[in-house]
C-alpha cells in the first residue's frame, strides 16, 4: 500500500512550516495592526496566503474538494517543490521521458537530484517493452510525464499503465491539456495516491504574465505543498487576475476552440512548403516540424521579426510553433515560403 510519507524528506516530515499574520487570523476585521505593514496605499497588504476565494473558484469548475487543489507561482514553483518535498540531495533519484519541457532537469540539477530520461520511440509516445521494467525496478521517487508533451506537441498513451509500474509518485505536467481531446487525469487523483496533476493558466487562459499554476493531488500530498511554500507565494494581483478570468469561462473556451481551428488551419498551410520535411501530431497550442537546414530558417526568421522556438538541441532539424493570431499565422507562412 501506497503511503507518501515514505517518500517524503526526513527533514520536511519534522518541519514546523512558518505560520504568518493572515494565516493565525481568520476571520474579518477594521483594523489590521498585526504584519507590520504600512497602513496607507491600495496595494499594501499581504495576500490571503491559502488563496481561499481561488481555490474555491478552482475546485467548483473542476469538480474537486478544495483541499486537492495547491496553487504556485506558476507551475514551476510547483515542480520544484516536488523536489523540495520528496527529494533527498545528493541522494535521491528522479525520471522523466524525452525529449520534454526543460524545467525537470533544471529543477532537479539546482536541487542536487540525479536526473534520468527514458527516451521517447520515434513517433515520441513510451515504449512500454522497455520502460515497464525500468519503472518497476526503479528506486526513483518522481516522475514527470507531461502529457500533451513539450516540445514534441502529442498526448501520451498508455498513462495508466505507467501509474500502477512505478512505486514512487508520478506527476503529470498538463500545462496544454486545454488544447487536447483527451480528458484531465485531475478527476482520477482520488484513485491514485501516487498521482500528482500539474496545470496552468499561462496557456489557455492567456495569463502567461500572472504566473499562476496549480498542482492537484490527494488532500495528504498537498498538504505537505501548503507546508513547504513560501508563506505569501501569489500576490493578490494575480490571485485577482485569475479570479476576474474565471467569472466567463464560456469567453476562454470560445477562445481554445479558436485556437484549435487556427492549428489545424497552420498545420494545412504548413504542409505546402516543400522545405518541411514532417509535421508531428499535435494536441497542444503549438507545432512541432522538421525543416531542412533548421538553424538557418530560425536565424533568418529572426532577422525579419519573427520568432518561433529552436529545438535542434533535443530533436534534428526541429522548430517549435506557437499558432497565432491568423494574421499572425498568415505572416509566418508567407515568410517561411520567401525564405525556404
């Protein structure tokens, strides 16, 4: 039987986390004279460090309790966190399979944790006649699937399978799952007490600038989140900005389902340029494709304002493409024909 305080750091198990001003008082009141901070201006009070009102608004749209649900700066804090938590430096290990977003291995490099991908078959979904075997004799403690993948855009199948192989907790970075056909495993947290689900409002929600990410999971595993965090981690503008965003969530998928016939639409357009050579599948907001001569196109796009992601590094020949705006669309297909 799953039990996370087996994974949990022996120093964060013994942790008394800091307990601030909002936090020991509840309820309303006049006169705050209790965190020492300046009693003039409009934006000189702390934010409510449980994120209550959020999490609340956050919980009713997913159908979960409210206690499931830890809300970061961005979904980076969360995965370092993660670290922090279940992670021992210089000792533990951790895996993920690649080519995928960048951030695991930055994360797990800053925090003393030995980093290992499994490598992805050529159509980038897992190759279980090899990667169930590892995961089951693994000693790691995290996981990280993400799921539509970054950079190469597609689901990945078989995630069950994956859940019920690896002994230790497995984390599922949903940054794009907006864009996707395939149902959120948030729903499924209740029936894996080793699944953590990541998710954002950079994406979707175009809130890239607020910085606001939740991680979803049982109401243990996140406890130990609120534990760990630091005490005043959103400001009350981004809790705001969320909140404001979330009063017309019809207005948001209006706009998914625009961008998803806008993807479609670039990935037709881009299909007639000879110079590219595949277009991978893609359920997120952006296209993977492979290009010949790569670093030169990237380079000369540059040159003429536009700026798509260079991906040479994990994968030959591979630009990453955001879809647009359609002029913005139009723009880069026009370019792409003149320069290729």
């Amino acid at each position: 039987m799953f039990d996370v305080k087996n994974y949990i750091r022996q120093n964060v198990l013994k942790l008394e986390s800091y307990s601030s001003a909002r936090d020991e008082f509840g309820s309303e009141a006049s006169v705050f004279l209790d965190a020492n901070e300046n009693p003039f201006g409009s934006l000189n009070r702390y934010p409510d460090p449980k994120q209550t009102r959020l999490k609340q608004r956050i919980a009713e749209l997913k159908g979960l309790y409210r206690q499931s649900i830890f809300v970061g700066n961005g979904s980076d804090e969360a995965i370092d966190l993660c670290f922090r938590i279940f992670c021992e430096p210089g000792k533990s290990e951790v895996l993920s399979f690649g080519p995928t977003y960048g951030m695991y291995k930055v994360s797990a490099a800053i925090n003393d944790v030995g980093y290992s991908e499994i490598e992805l078959n050529d159509v980038f979904q897992i190759d279980f006649g090899t990667a169930i075997d590892r995961l089951e004799n693994s000693d790691a403690r995290l996981l990280f699937l993400c799921s539509p993948n970054n950079p190469t855009g597609n689901g990945i199948v078989g995630i069950e399978k994956i859940l019920s192989a690896f002994k230790g907790i497995v984390v599922i970075d949903e940054a794009y799952i907006d864009f996707s056909d395939e149902p959120s495993w948030a729903k499924r947290i209740y029936e894996f007490p080793n699944l953590i689900v990541l998710q954002t409002f950079s994406k979707a929600f175009g809130l890239a600038a607020a910085r606001v990410g939740i991680a979803i999971s049982n109401p243990e595993i996140i406890s130990w989140f609120d534990k760990v965090k630091p005490p005043y981690n959103v400001s009350s503008l981004n809790q705001d900005a969320v909140l404001k965003r979330l009063i017309d969530v019809e207005k948001v998928n209006s706009e998914i389902e625009i961008l998803k016939v806008e993807r479609e639409k670039l990935m037709s357009a881009l299909a007639e340029i000879p110079s590219i050579e595949k277009i991978f599948p893609s359920q997120a907001n952006f296209i993977l494709i492979r290009i010949d001569r790569a670093e030169s196109v990237y380079e000369k796009l540059i040159d003429l304002g536009i700026v798509v992601r260079k991906r040479t590094s994990q994968i030959p020949n591979a630009l990453r493409i955001t879809v647009g705006t359609p002029q913005e669309n139009l723009s880069l297909i026009q370019t792409l024909k003149q320069i290729t």
